[in-house]
C-alpha cells in the first residue's frame, strides 16, 4: 500500500570532469561552473545539469517519455493542458510551474543538491582545435586554418544527494473554476480557468509586403503570433476587483459587437474577456489566449478567447466525485469561493515502479554527456537511508580525506547519528575504505540493498504488489 513507503535520500561521490559548462571568458575559453568551499574553489554541476542527467538515464533504461511543452511568448514550459502526473512520470517526479492567465506549481518530489567538486580547482586548463577537419579540407584543395579553443579542466570527486519524498510522488492537487463529466464520451473536463470571448468590431487586417499582418481598430494595433497577441492600450482598460489585489484587463466595450435589443429592451453588455496575467510594453499591453484569434473577413471582426481547459480522456465515473483513469484516480472536492480541488493519485504498482526506476538509475550511474565528452557519473560511494523526513541528511557530513595515502571517506559516524535516519545502506568501491569504527549504530545498517529496498516498502527487482 502507498502508506507504507518511505521517504528515502541517497548519497554519492563519483569520480568525473567538470562538465556542467559555464559562460567563455575573453571569447575563446570555456569555463567550468566553480564556487568558494572554505578556503579552497571547487568546481560545482548544477542541480539542473544533475536533474537533466537522471531524467536522460531514465528516457534511456526505462522509457520515461518526454512531457509535452508548450510557449507562450518568451517562455517555453510544461502543457499541463495535455500532461498530468498520472500520464507523466516526469511532471510526477521532477515538477512543473505552469505560468499564464492561470498559474499551477508543483514542487518536485525528487530533491536535487548541486554535485560538489571535493578536490580544489588549481586553474587547470587545455588548448583544444579542429585540425583534423582543417586536414580533411586541405587535402580536398580547400584553404583552412584552425580555429583554437581554451577549456578550464577539472577531475575531482563530486559529492551529489537525491531525496524521494514518499507522500508527494504519485499525488497532485489543482484549484480549478468548474468541471462536468461527459458521460457519453467517457471524458473530464476541467476548467481551470472559465472561458470567455470579446469579439472586436471594424477591424481591418493590414499585410506588408514581407506578409506580415497587423489588425487595425481606427489606427489602434493589434498583432498576433501564435496564441500570443499584443494590443494597443487604447482599446482595453485596467479593472480593479476590492477582492483582489491584481488589476485585471478587459476591452473597451465601445469596441464590441454587443447583444442587439429586441421587443424594446435593453441590449445586454457585449462578452469580455478578462485578463489576470499581462506584461506592458510602450503603448501595448502584451498576454496569451487559450487558442489563436479568429478574423472574420465579412463581417470585420476579430475574436479573441481567453480561459483554460483541460479534457482527460478514457474516464471512468466510480461515484459522484471519484473518477477512475488508466494509471490512476481522480477525486474531486469543493472548496471556497465556489471552486473545487482537483486530487490526482497514482496507481500504487505504478508509482513503486517509478521510485523503483529513480532508485536504480542512480545507484548504476547516470548517463552524461557534455561538449562531446562522455562523462562518469558512477558511484563510487553510497550512502542511502530510510528517512522520517525527506531531507539530504548524509550531504553535509560525507566527504572524501587522505588518510595514510589512502582515501577515506568520512562523516558516516555522524549521519547514523541523526534520528531522522532509520535504516542505512552502504556501498563502497576499491578505490575508497571506509573505517568502521564510525559505525555506531549497527542496528540501522542493512547490508544488502534489496532487503533496504523491502523495509521502504519497495520490491524493485519484483513485481510489485
């Protein structure tokens, strides 16, 4: 059962070179991320080129798929609209922030530390150049010269840790405006923003000569890419809600095609949109839409739609408020304001399975490859615990010292130390020793790793059950 996992966080130190790049010095010199450690420099990899690392080890062992993108103006991030934590061990595992009219963040239940370099940076560095392609083109009559490069080089030890949290992996939780069931169709339909339209009025649609089109309202601009637009100031207007404190955009109803009266009433306010999130630019203000404006060239009119919906597919009603899908379930609970929470859960085979696969691309090494350079990201030290807390708690004691010309890795003493830590499992290879004087407290270490994997409720070389 899902209760019965436990958080657990893994400690390493593989034996590689810096190959997490920095910015070039002086043009021509590529430079290796590096940062102050007591008195000495280190070179470092960041926690990004670690989480890319992993995820590429698990596209590659297991066929973790790649979730869905989508851009909007600048920005290029998860399409929650396709993607979810059920159909996506990447967005389930490393988290997502999806920005826009709605703003959805998931933290990730996979902790990444940067990879620590444990040996000092002493300004080590090669030449590098391209001479056997400038001999391939020499000897086929074509003149050329080399092009040289410096590179800032570093062998060292890395110290990296991974937390799984046990309880957030396989869960997520969304706010969303309203929701029906398509009975007929077997579909969900989440509206985690309520769609609305505006509808401007004489508009004419302009092209250059280059084919670029720009639409116009009395000399006012608007353009358009994608489901990204930019539009004049002067058709829309700042609304302030007492509620809230952000300032929300409509248009200008003067601009409107409006509800026409009949029998002698009154015609209603034409349909707006409203606009949460927006940039400005001089004379513009700048958002996206849920999907690319339509211009009618007969009647000169532009729509322009605004909101966020998210259909699931291949649903099955289990009761009033539970919903059944291919990996998982979907419940759903009215909150305040008239919204309701969205809570996702992963089927519990499928989400030991996707600990399971996390577990063993880390401990066998992940794939690496940087500047054309394969790289070594196997461990050569591990250090993995059942933990009562998802915290990195080996991280800060474990280090590498020379002790009599042999390498020694230290700091296990006080890991077993912390009361966070439960069970220890730890694996060390021929080019370290270990003292086992630091080990203190015999009854948390297991020494085979399956039986490790067991008491965290795991059975990563089984079928799970």
């Amino acid at each position: 059962m899902n209760n019965q996992l436990k958080h657990i966080t893994i400690t390493i130190i593989y034996e590689a070179s810096a190959l997490n790049r920095d910015e070039k010095i002086g043009g021509n010199i590529l430079s290796i991320k590096k940062l102050k450690k007591g008195n000495r420099t280190v070179s470092f990899i960041g926690k990004p080129a670690i989480r890319h690392y992993l995820f590429q080890t698990l596209k590659k062992a297991f066929s973790w798929n790649e979730a869905k993108v989508t851009s909007q103006g600048d920005v290029i991030q998860f399409d929650i609209t396709q993607e979810d934590i059920l159909t996506s061990p990447e967005l389930d595992a490393f988290g997502y922030m999806y920005t826009g009219q709605t703003s959805i963040t998931r933290k990730a239940p996979i902790g990444i530390t940067k990879a620590v370099g444990l040996d000092p940076y002493e300004g080590d560095m090669a030449f590098y150049s391209n001479h056997d392609l400038v001999q391939r083109a020499i000897r086929s009559g074509q003149g050329a010269t080399p092009n040289p490069y410096n590179k800032e080089e570093h062998i060292s030890f890395y110290k990296v840790s991974f937390t799984i949290d046990a309880q957030r992996l396989g869960k997520d939780e969304w706010i969303v405006e309203r929701f029906f069931y398509d009975g007929s169709n077997k579909k969900l339909i989440l509206e985690l923003q309520i769609s609305k339209y505006a509808i401007l009025k004489n508009v004419e649609k302009v092209e250059d000569e280059d084919g670029n089109i720009t639409y116009k309202i009395e000399g006012k601009e608007i353009y358009i890419e994608g489901r990204n637009v930019k539009i004049s100031k002067d058709l829309m207007e700042q609304v302030s809600k007492k509620k809230e404190e952000k300032t929300t955009l409509k248009f200008k109803s003067s601009y409107l095609v409006g509800e026409k009266e009949s029998e002698g009433k009154k015609a209603k306010k034409p349909p707006n949109i409203e606009v949460r999130e927006f940039e400005e630019e001089e004379g513009f203000y700048i958002f996206s839409v849920s999907k690319e404006p339509e211009y009618d060239e007969g009647k000169k009119e532009l729509k322009i739609e605004i909101g966020l919906t998210k259909t699931i597919e291949n649903v099955q009603q289990i009761n009033q408020n539970e919903y059944k899908t291919q990996n998982g379930t979907i419940k759903i609970e009215q909150v305040g304001s008239g919204k309701y929470k969205i809570i996702f859960e992963l089927d519990g085979n499928e989400k030991k399975k996707r600990i399971c696969d996390i577990l063993n691309a880390i401990k066998n090494g992940l794939y690496a490859q940087s500047s054309g350079e394969a790289n070594t990201l196997i461990p050569l030290f591990i250090i993995a615990g059942i933990v009562k807390v998802p915290s990195p708690v080996f991280h800060p004691f474990i280090d590498v010292i020379l002790n009599n010309n042999k390498l020694e890795v230290i700091g296990i003493y006080d890991g077993l130390e912390n009361d966070w830590v439960e069970k220890v499992f730890i694996q060390v290879s021929q080019r370290f020793y270990i003292n086992e004087n630091q080990f203190n407290k015999k009854e948390k270490i297991v020494n085979d790793w399956n039986e490790f994997i067991k008491q965290a409720g795991l059975a990563c070389n089984e079928k799970q059950s």
